[in-house]
C-alpha cells in the first residue's frame, strides 16, 4: 500500500515525477505523493475501477447478514413487497436510520443506504443501480460517483428524518441522486443530444416518483431529498472531460467509505 521509492505520475499534471517529491517540480503541488500512499490511492480509482460489483455486493451481503441475524423474524410472512424481510431488530444492528434523533445515530444516515427491506426491495434497487451507475461514473469519474452516491442518499435520509420519517433504510435515494446527477449533466450541454436525454429523462423520473407516492411503506422524502441533492451536485461538479479528478476527491470519496464503515461498527456496538 506505501511506496517510498520508485516513480509515479502527478496527479495533477500527469508528469512523471518521484514518489518522495515534497513538491511536483512541474505544477507546484504539494505531496504528490502523499507520503507514499499516492500510487495506491491512484490504483484504487483507477480508470479501470468499477463501482457496480462493490457497491452491489455490499448491498447484498448486507442484505444476507440481516436474515441471518434474526433468521425467524426474516421468515414471517409480512405480505409480497416483504418478502424475506430482515427483522427489525436485525435492521436497527446493521444501521437503519429514522425514528430517533439524528444526534443519537448520525452515521446511520450512511449505513442505511445498504440495507434493504425484502428481496423485491433489493433486487430492483440493484436494478437501478446497475442501469445508471456506469453512466455515472463514466461522466464522473469513480470518486465523484461514490462521492454522489453516498451524499445524496445520506441527504435524502436527513431531508426524511428531519420531517419525521419513521425508520427507514434502502439505496432509493441514492438512485435518484444519480438520477438528478445525469438530468443535471444532461441540461448542463444545451445540445440536440442534451435535449433529447432530458425529455426521455424527465418522464421516467416523474413515473417512478408517482410510483413511489402510490406504495405504502415508501420513503418519498428521502426520493426527493436525494433526487433534488444530486441534481445540485450534478450542476456543481465537472465531467471528466472538463477536469480530471483531483486528489481531494479521491480522499473525500475514500474517507466516505471509511466512515460507512466505522457507522457499521458504531451501529452493531451500540446496539
């Protein structure tokens, strides 16, 4: 994981330089190296880096845990959109959200974006997740999709919790986080082609919104907060045609993960 020697490519410039450089002689940036942690980050959002497989298999293997932690509770009946549900008392270990002030658990607002409700819950997030996530991060990049996707569905849950959403859980808010990240790409480029994506756009998320209004169980609040939060960041942050991503981005992308990680443990050791 750390290089002390060799040579690496400015993440900045793209010039090749030392891995030791206090400073790139090219551009000027400051511990390109990062101390020798510079080319694994570089290799970890790689241009060959998919988020699909990890994002998916987090969300199942979480999924799978829930059943096993209260396998009985999993395994009463509830009704079709239900089916297979992880028990409450399994959901509120791994990390669901609402239901409590935002103080007492605020990590959760993380946590719960991969947990799920039943097995139809699931399957059609992951749907979703693996029709508009290589769109994302090929516009965007890997970091600035994770980035997204994690503060939209964590925005959807605070915009939720703060008007009083009862417990909650599941990557929808994400998904329409992407989903207000690409609309704003699209009317970001006023072209034919930008045109086009934003009427096909604009009609499927109306349709899925109205969905959501029309099922029971359904956290609309947290669709919007995260549709609404993606489509500013979409505005907000360049394509990769416009500016690579930048070191900054990688830490913050990196340390999100991290933080998910410490809110499950916070979450299974508190409870």
């Amino acid at each position: 994981m750390r290089r002390t020697s060799g040579s690496m490519l400015c993440p900045n410039c793209r010039k090749l330089i030392s891995v030791d450089e206090p400073k790139c002689p090219f551009c000027g940036t400051m511990r390109p190296g990062l101390w020798g942690f510079g080319p694994a980050l570089q290799r970890v959002f790689g241009p060959h880096m998919d988020l699909v497989p990890i994002l998916l298999g987090a969300c199942v293997v979480l999924y799978v845990i829930g059943l096993l932690i209260d396998l009985p509770g999993a395994m009463r009946p509830r009704g079709i959109m239900n089916l297979l549900s992880p028990s409450g008392v399994a959901l509120y270990r791994l990390g669901m959200t609402g239901g409590f002030p935002i103080g007492e658990r605020w990590w959760t607002l993380l946590t719960a974006i991969y947990l799920h409700g039943g097995i139809l819950h699931i399957f059609f997030n992951m749907w979703w997740l693996r029709s508009l996530m290589p769109q994302v991060q090929e516009v965007w990049g890997p970091a600035r999709a994770f980035t997204m996707w994690s503060l939209t569905g964590a925005a959807g849950f605070l915009v939720s919790n703060l008007l009083g959403a009862n417990f909650s859980i599941g990557a929808s808010g994400s998904i329409f986080g992407l989903l207000g990240a690409l609309l704003a790409y699209a009317r970001r480029h006023r072209s034919t082609w930008g045109d086009i994506a934003t009427r096909q756009m604009l009609p499927q998320i109306a349709l899925i919104l109205m969905l959501g209004f029309m099922m029971p169980g359904v956290n609309n609040l947290a669709h919007v907060g995260g549709l609404i939060s993606g489509y500013l960041i979409g505005r907000a942050t360049p394509a990769v045609g416009e500016r690579r991503e930048k070191r900054p981005e990688q830490l913050l992308a990196l340390g999100l993960a991290g933080l998910t990680v410490v809110g499950f443990v916070l979450s299974w050791t508190q409870s």
